[in-house]
C-alpha cells in the first residue's frame, strides 16, 4: 500500500513537471512596435508594475494630447499641448509653455491594446497603458489647468 502512494506521488510529478511551459510563458508575451499608433486613448494601468490606485487618461491626435489626471487631488485635472514622436522617443509640451518632466521611449503592442513608456532619466520609470475610452464625466469635471498650478503626471 506504502509503495502505491509511492509511485502516485512520482506519477503526480513527472506529470507535473510535463505539464510546465519552460518558455515561463514568453510564447504568450505581445509583441511590441514602435510609437506609431499612439493616436488613440489611454489609461494609465501600471507604474514600474505595479497597479496604480490613482486616474490618469490621456489621449493622443494629430500631434497635440490631452491629459486628464487624479493624482494629487479628488478632482480631474486637465493638461494640454504638443507631443512629437521621433523613432522610438516621445516629446511634449505644455500649451502654456511648461515641457513634459522627461522624454520618453516606447512603444505599442501590435494588437494596439497596450503601451509601454520608459521615462529617460537617472532612475527611469515604466508606465503601462492600456488602451480606453476616456469617459466622458472625466472630461466634463476636468478642471482646466495650468501645469504651473499643479504637477501633471507627464
């Protein structure tokens, strides 16, 4: 009887360790383009992957974005201005004159559901997007901002 537990547990093992992936699920992994389809809207999912507990929307067209953000307050804040896309690297700036806090690099996912951006500075940082529609109370209670006023998240 001892030996039959035995060789169920070895049975249960080998079937086991069969049944594991040794890729760890890189096969499933999207893969990733450049910036080029970054015209559309976003929501912000993760930060150094980690989920975030906060809002953050932004929404990209024709060379100009704006963002909506609850960051540092119960209230929407509303950010707009000129973004450029150079390869890989994301630039902006704010309308009333202020720039983004860095640049960034990227890219999006060829399904177009995700976008992965990487501050370029000393201790970069990793945003994940996802892709959205940013809902309409959110731009309805935006209040509009200045960057001055309150630190945006770009």
């Amino acid at each position: 009887m001892k030996s039959l537990k035995i060789w169920s547990l070895v049975a249960m093992l080998a079937l086991a360790m069969t049944a594991c992936d040794k890729k760890g699920g890189e096969q499933d992994e999207p893969k990733v383009g450049g910036l080029e389809n970054i015209e559309q809207e976003w929501k912000l999912a993760s930060v150094n992957g980690t989920p975030v507990d906060f809002n953050v929307y932004i929404s990209f067209s024709s060379g100009t974005f704006a963002l909506y953000q609850q960051v540092y307050t119960l209230d929407y804040q509303f950010y707009d201005g000129e973004y450029t896309v150079s390869g890989n690297t994301l630039f902006g700036s704010y309308f009333d004159g202020g720039n983004w806090k860095c640049d960034y690099t990227g890219g999006i996912t060829e399904d177009g559901k995700s976008m992965t951006l990487k501050s370029k500075e000393d201790h970069p940082v990793t945003y994940v997007y996802e892709a959205c529609t940013i809902p309409e109370i959110v731009k309805e209670e935006a209040l509009a901002t200045r960057a001055s006023e309150f630190i945006p998240f770009l």
